[in-house]
C-alpha cells in the first residue's frame, strides 16, 4: 500500500547456477516475479523445479548466482533475517508438524513472531482454518486423520497465518480430484486478491496454469527458457513449450477454460 | 514498521474509529484488546476511518472486527472492505471452545486406557506369535520359498556387523567379573576360585545376557523401524497387492536370521568373556594361561555352556519379534513410528531379563 512502484520485485532470481556433484542443473537462470501476480512455474521431470524452489526458499545453497526476496538476498545470514516472516510456503504434502493438531500447526509460525495474546492466537488460527475453507473443528484434528486434500488446505492455511506477502505453492493441486483441484484455484486467487498476495506456483496442472497464473516461467536447458502469459506461450515456437501447451491435454484444458469464460 | 494506534471521536450518530498504524499481525500487541475494552460499553454506531493506515491484515481485520462488530455501521469501501468482508465470512460466530474433563476423571481414565492398552498389546503379540509359528512351519516345509538373498543380508548386517560391538562389551564383562571376584574372593584366602567364578557366571549368565541387550538395543530398533517406514510409505501395502506376504518376505528371514546369528555371537561373547576374565586374574593374580584354562576345565562343568546356549534361540526368538511386531504395527504418522519403536526395544529388554529369571529357577529346580 505505500509506494509499491519503488519497490523492488519481491522474488528476484539472477544468474543462479546449481549443481550436483558433475551433473549442472541450472546455468545462468534468471526469474522475477512481480508484485501481485501469480507466477506459474512449469518444466519437465528433473529440470529441477524443487531445485530452483529450495534454493529460493534458502534451503539449499546456490553454486553460483543470487536469489533475493525483497531486495534482500536469501543466502546471505544477516540481509535475510525476517524474510521467513514474510513469506509463507506450502509443500507438497502439506508438511504439517505430525506432532501437533491442526490449529497448533497453524499457530505455530504466529506464537514464533507475534506479542499476540494466546487466546488471540488460537481465534486467528481458526480464522485461518475458515478462510481456506476447512470447518473450524478440523483444528482440533491431528494430521494424520485428514485426507490429502483437507492436508493440503491445512498446509495453506499455515503459510498464510502470518498474513505474507509472498506465497509459494509447490504442486498445490496434484492428487486431488477435480472439483477440489477447480475449488483449490479460486481459492488461491481470492486469497492473493483479498490479501494482495505476491505467488509462486510450481505446478503440472493445466487447468490451474488457465485459471489463476497471470504469468508462466517454463523451466527448460536448465534456465528459464520464457515468462509469458499463457495466450502468448499457446504461440510459441519452441518445440517443448509448444508440446506441452499445445499437447492433447493442453487443448483441452484450454477449451474447457475458454468455455467457463463464455458462460460467466 | 509503525506500532497500531487508535483514537475514538464522538459524533452524531455515535463515534468515529480512527485507526493509524500497521494492524498487522506482525506488529499487533495488546491495542487490540484495549480497543475492544473500549468499546465493550458502547451504543449506537461505529464508523471506521481507515485512512491513516499502514499495512493491514486478516489478523488486524478481525481484531477489529470483533471489537466493533456489535456496533460497526458498514464496512469500509475498497481493498480493506474486501479484506474485512472476507475475513467477517470467516469469522465463527461463537468458537465453541471444548468443555475440559475434570482431573480425576482423566486420572482414572489413563489408567483404564493403560490396562487396556497392555491388553491390547499382550493379545497383539500372541497373535503375531501364533501368525509366525505357522509362517515358519510352511517356510519349512517349502524351503524353495524362502527368501535367501534378505536372510544371508540380514544375517550380516544384524549379525556380523553386531560381532565387535558383543566382543568388546562381553570381554569388559569378563574383566570386571574377575576383578571383582579376585578382591573379594583373596580376602577369603581362596582367590583361585576367580577362575570358576569367572566360567560359571559368563557362561551361564552374562554373555547371554549382554548379547541379548545388544541385539535388543541394535536389531529390535533396527527392525522395527525399518519395517515400519515400508508401512509408512504403503510398501507394505504394495507388497499384499502384489501377492508377497509381508510375513514371509519381512519377518521370516530377520527371525531366522537372529536364529542362525545369536548363538554364534553368544559364543563369541563367552570366549571374549572369559578371555577378559583371564587376562585380569593373569595381571592380578599372576594365574598363567595353562593353570587358567586346565582350572577352566575342572571346575566348570560342560553343564553351564549348554545352560546359556540353551536360552539363546528363546531370546533371538523374542528379540526378532518384538522388533517385527512393533515395526508392523506403525501407523501413517511418525509419532507412532517412534512410540513403536521405543515400545520394541523396552519390550524386548524386558521380555529377555523375565526370561532369563524363568530360565535360572527352572534350571535350578532341575539341578542343572
């Protein structure tokens, strides 16, 4: 809300090199991703999209190349220092802490970096629970009693607890069914719409990369080979993106999207 | 950063709420609670003026919002509106907050789930012991089928690889046994008898024994964590699917494995018991290797190596299914990955110092 022009991109890649031992799996790999938009990441199997997501989260250190959030570098002990705060992840499977219920889970990061009175606390964690559309009793619940997808919602609703600007989602979609893949999507845009959320989602899901992406970085020869919006990758001539958006499954993802756009 | 602040004007129709600040989680302390005390109280309606607000989130909106909604007249209009209306969707009208058990109630009822508990758990091991005997009878009598390439591996890495560990524990055993026994028993005058005190106790008793701890300690935990990850990740599952038992490809060969395995390291043990007893009696009491083991032969019966031999392949036993059990026994999450695994251990120390009780008063009745 203050001055959003003079800031930098909240998620900054430049020149990033990683490799394991011989094998190089990214060379001279740049991405930004720009305020308030929702940045799909797409590639191949083993082009190494958990790679480039650990390394931005500052889990894994690059071999080469800088990695900033918020202008800050990741890397670097003293600069990052309070970008956790900002920043929400979810993984795959949701990662929730098995030990903990629900809303313990969800409260967790909150207790970590706010003064906030605990009953307060435990009201917020609940609110969160509602907000991505759990019933609030599944906060007394432990993780391992909910379904993959309840895990999934869970695992949002406590990378959202501390309100971030910036949200990864890694697969948020794979394994659940249609109708809670569709109800994933909207969730995700009303949330980066209400709380005006920066997002970064690797995903193989084409329906979502349609629904909610506003810009897609397709991973390939070990950099990001094109950030476009999905219409201009539909053009593109080069041949994997234009197998993988212009394959069987890509046209009829599209075909269903722009049906949906004609009924609304 | 700028700290959350708030100031209430009086107006026509009730008040204005100003509010300056950051009302983000991050930043929020007790101003919340300070706004709702103030408007505990309060008639008429509630006007929020958010125009001096910094950052604002779902955790700011709803403190607000619970403080003011009794009164509030309308939401504000744009970005916060929408953040307040999503957040007023979400909000629970009243969090029905979970009536607590009194404590003696809970007492009793820990107690009671305990007991049942151990039932459960004494029926589970009878049987898993009944589903294995019957599993090593057919592996025996279709030996073609069984899995050889898992039980010479498991005979290596919960034996062989057991083999220093056992040498080293059951020699320093041995020495203490001997130093002990040689302070106490020359006080008498007869500190010759260090030999025989040496001989029947590591035969009898310790090496068994320490071997047996070990082998709890290493291969019960081994096992059960082991088989228990493969339930974890469903391969257990896999496995029924694919038409392998679970019984025969798991259990069967980590059993016999500690079958074949246990005696040969108990033995060991004994010699680097009584090698250990005898390099301490050499050091202390001068007594040479020859009188040493011609005593050896004299006085300790051939009787007491058969006692602790003849316990071996009931501890092994215990041992390998403890482990086995407990390992199958582990849920989706990793909080019973771990109680399971604790359980397995403490099980199987336990059942292997019971045992061997069981064992020394029957020998004893039978005067062996």
């Amino acid at each position: 809300m203050t001055g959003a022009d003079a800031e930098p991109a909240p998620i900054r890649v430049a020149g990033l090199r990683s490799a394991f031992g011989e094998h190089l799996v990214h060379d001279g790999l740049d991405l930004e991703v720009r305020k308030g938009e929702i940045l799909g990441l797409v590639g191949g199997s083993g082009t190494g999209k958990s790679v480039l997501l650990n390394t931005i989260l500052g889990l894994k250190r690059p071999d080469g190349g800088k990695v900033e959030i918020f202008g800050r570098d990741v890397h670097d002990p003293d600069a990052s220092a309070g970008i956790e705060r900002r920043a929400g992840v979810m993984f795959q499977g949701g990662a929730l802490f098995s030990a903990l219920t629900v809303g313990q889970n969800v409260e967790a990061p909150i207790h970590e970096h706010t003064a906030l009175p605990n009953d307060v606390v435990r009201e917020l964690a609940r609110l969160k629970i509602r907000l991505v559309g759990l019933d609030a009793r599944v906060a007394d619940q432990m993780p391992a009693s909910l379904s993959g997808g309840m895990r999934k919602r869970a695992g949002i609703a406590r990378a959202i607890a501390l309100d971030p600007e910036v949200l990864f989602l890694d697969e948020p979609t794979a394994g659940l069914d249609p109708m809670s893949a569709a109800d994933f999507d909207q969730l995700i845009r009303s949330l980066c719409d209400s709380l005006g959320l920066t997002v970064l989602i690797v995903t193989h899901d084409l329906d979502t990369l349609h629904a909610i992406t506003d810009r897609i970085a397709v991973l390939a020869e070990k950099r990001v080979i094109a950030t476009a919006p999905i219409a201009e990758l539909q053009h593109s001539e080069h041949a994997w993106i234009k197998a993988y958006f212009n394959g069987p499954r890509g046209r009829a993802a599209e075909a269903s999207y722009s049906d949906e756009r004609r009924t609304h | 950063m700028s700290a959350a602040a708030f100031n209430i004007r009086k107006c026509a129709t009730g008040r204005i709420l100003e509010l300056s600040g950051d009302w983000s989680s991050l930043t929020l302390g007790n101003e919340a609670l300070e706004l709702e005390r103030e408007l505990a109280g309060a008639e008429g309606k509630t006007e929020l003026d958010l125009s001096a607000v910094g950052r604002l989130d779902t955790a700011g909106a709803y403190l607000v919002l619970k403080a003011a909604r009794r009164t509030l007249s309308s939401l504000p209009p744009g970005e916060a509106g929408k953040l307040f209306a999503l957040v007023q969707a979400a909000a629970e009208e009243s969090a029905a907050p979970a009536s607590p058990t009194s404590l003696i109630l809970q007492f009793f009822g820990n107690i009671g789930r305990g007991l049942a508990r151990t039932g459960e758990a004494a029926l589970n091991s009878a049987n898993f012991a009944g589903r294995l005997y019957v599993e090593l009878v057919r592996a025996e009598l279709s030996p073609e089928k069984l899995r050889k390439i898992a039980l010479v591996h498991v005979m290596e890495s919960a034996g062989v690889d057991a083999l220093p560990i056992i040498i080293v524990m059951n020699f320093f055993i041995g020495a203490v046994v001997a130093l002990v026994g040689t302070n106490l028993l020359a006080s008498l005058g007869v500190a010759v008898f260090t030999v025989q005190l040496v001989g029947v106790a590591v035969f009898r008793e310790f090496a068994v024994l320490i071997t047996g701890i070990l082998l709890a300690g290493r291969s019960a935990s081994s096992f059960a964590a082991q088989i228990g990850s493969m339930k974890m990740n469903q391969e257990i599952d896999a496995m029924q699917v694919i038409g392998v038992d679970p019984y025969r490809a798991l259990v069967i060969p980590r059993v016999l494995a500690l079958l074949i395995m246990m005696p040969i390291l108990t033995f060991a043990g004994m010699a680097a018991g009584i090698i250990g007893g005898f390099l301490v009696s050499w050091a202390a009491l001068g007594i040479g290797p020859l009188f040493f083991f011609s005593r050896l032969q004299e006085t300790v019966s051939i009787n007491h190596f058969w006692v602790g031999m003849s316990k071996v392949p009931v501890l092994a036993m215990l041992i390998a299914m403890a482990g086995c059990q407990h390992g199958l026994a582990v849920e989706g999450d990793v909080e019973s990955l771990g109680a399971e695994v604790t359980a397995a251990v403490v099980q199987s120390i336990f059942l292997i110092i019971v045992v061997d009780a069981l064992f020394a008063i029957i020998y004893m009745e039978l005067n062996i």
